[in-house]
C-alpha cells in the first residue's frame, strides 16, 4: 500500500520539476529562443490555438525571431497576440513573416526577471509540500485503519522527506541555473 503512495507521489513530483522546467523555458534571457512563444494563444477562426499551431518559431540569428504563419491570413492575428503578450517585444510584420528583435535586457530587467524566476520555484516547492503534506496525510489513515503498523509509518514518512528533500534539490539547481542565464551579460 505504501508504494502506491510513494510511486504517486514521485510521479506528481515529477510532472512539478517538468512544468517548473517549462515555466523557465519561456522567461526569456536576452537571447532569442523559439520556446519564448510557447505560451502564446492566437485568436485563429474563432478559438485559442497554441502559436506553434499556427506558424513556425525560427531563431535565424541570436537575437531575432522569425514567425512564419502556415496560413499567411492569420498574420494581423498573430500580431495582435505576440503585442498582447507579457514579453514586451514589437513584432516587425512584412506582410509574410513576424520578426521579433529580441532587446539587449537592462540590469533592472534582469533582477525582475530573477525574482519572477525565484517565485517560480518557490512556487513549485509548495506544490511539492503540499504533496508531501498529502501523502503523509494518506499514511497517517493508513496506520489509523491499522493498515500499517507505527514503524511502517516512521518509516514512510522518513521516505517521503527523502523525495522531498531531492525533488526541492533539483528545483533549486533549476533556479539557480536560470538566475545565472539571466544575470549573464
């Protein structure tokens, strides 16, 4: 019974390392990375449709971003959605591509973009404590139903902080990692 628990567990711990690592991915650094406009939704025919749906993301040059849509009408939509976006980057159309000049970031800009990065993980830390909060919470039942006996509770519970205590270790190399990309001159 106590595998279950912890083989659930380690697989919610995961998928929090994966969206951490997804969330990071699209805080752009000052060099142009296609992931940039992964969060991007365009209104195309009446719904949300991921970018990537809609165009091809091309990095042709460190600091440019080329937006290729597949169906050259949904250019004025995808340029309504990128000048939408949070990224605060003016998209330069010609009528058949999207250029994005990625900006050299300013000092102030990166230390706000490290303390974005830096609730991010903290953010994904709770998410891991509050799964640590509800596996323990599931073994505790378990040895109320006298499922296991206390030792095996002990024993659990020492398990789950080992997962803990590794998982939080990868988020922090994550963070610290991105804080080093960003603050990179």
């Amino acid at each position: 019974m106590p595998s279950e628990i912890f083989s659930n567990l380690e697989e919610k711990m995961t998928k929090t390392v994966s969206v951490l690592k997804n969330e990071l991915h699209s805080i752009r650094a000052g060099r142009a990375n296609p992931s940039l406009l992964d969060r991007i939704m365009v209104e195309y025919y009446g719904s949300k449709t991921p970018l990537k749906q809609v165009a091809a993301v091309s990095a042709p040059e460190p600091r440019l971003l080329q937006v290729s849509p597949y169906d050259v009408t949904a250019l004025k939509d995808i340029e309504r959605a990128l000048i939408a976006s949070d990224l605060g980057i003016n998209p330069s159309n010609d009528g058949k591509i999207i250029r994005l000049a990625i900006p050299m970031l300013t000092e102030e800009r990166r230390k706000s973009l490290t303390k974005v990065v830096k609730k991010t993980g903290e953010d994904s830390k709770v998410a891991l404590r509050n799964e640590r909060r509800r596996s323990n919470d599931l073994l505790k039942k378990m040895h109320k139903d006298n499922d296991i006996t206390e030792d095996e509770l002990k024993e659990s519970n020492k398990k789950v902080e080992e997962l803990i205590k590794k998982y939080s270790e990868i988020v922090d190399k994550l963070i610290e990692q991105k804080e080093k990309e960003i603050l990179a001159v």
